[in-house]
C-alpha cells in the first residue's frame, strides 16, 4: 500500500481509527481516493467477491470493481443511514443495468 501511495503521490489515512481497520490512501490534488478494507458488510469472502467481480481498464491498467448486485448487499448489510440513502438509486441502476 505504501508503494501504490507513493506512485500515486498520496497519502494514506485511517479516517475511522480506532473503530475500522479501513485504510484509505488520498490524493486530492487529482481527485484520488480509494479505501482499503479487511472485512466488508455482507461478504464473506473476497474470492467470491472476486469471482463476480468485472475488470474495467483505469489509465490502461485492469482493476477489479465489484459486481453492483455485492455492493447492494453490502450496503443492506451494513444498514448504516448512509448506506441506506443510496440503495433505491443502486437498486434501480441494477435493475436498468439488467434489462
């Protein structure tokens, strides 16, 4: 993560600290930002996440995004007001997604 920060020119912040192991590497100067995290709500495991996972190209290199349907459910899982705000919008884009 150090490596990827320094690349990047950002910096890697615990915004949640002591209460989340999230780690969240910034640079704001080019509008980065990206968390990593140890434990999401609703997975219980990374390589299935990965196994539905889609590649998109970022600056000609892949990266995995999540499938929309396990962002949903990490959200319902997580059941925190902010993740609740967003799931009509995710909800209707799947399903627009998936006509």
């Amino acid at each position: 993560m150090k490596d990827f920060a320094t690349r990047l020119e950002a910096m890697i912040l615990r915004p949640y600290y002591p209460i989340s192991n999230l780690y969240r590497v910034i640079n704001d100067e080019i509008g980065l930002q990206v968390d990593f995290m140890p434990a999401i709500h609703g997975v219980k495991s990374f390589n299935s996440l990965r196994s539905r996972a889609h590649s998109i190209e970022v600056a000609g290199h892949p990266l995995l995004v999540a499938d929309l349907a396990d962002i949903i459910a990490s959200k319902r899982a997580a059941g925190r007001p902010r993740d609740k705000a967003v799931l009509d919008v995710l909800e209707r884009t799947l399903r627009e997604k998936t006509k």
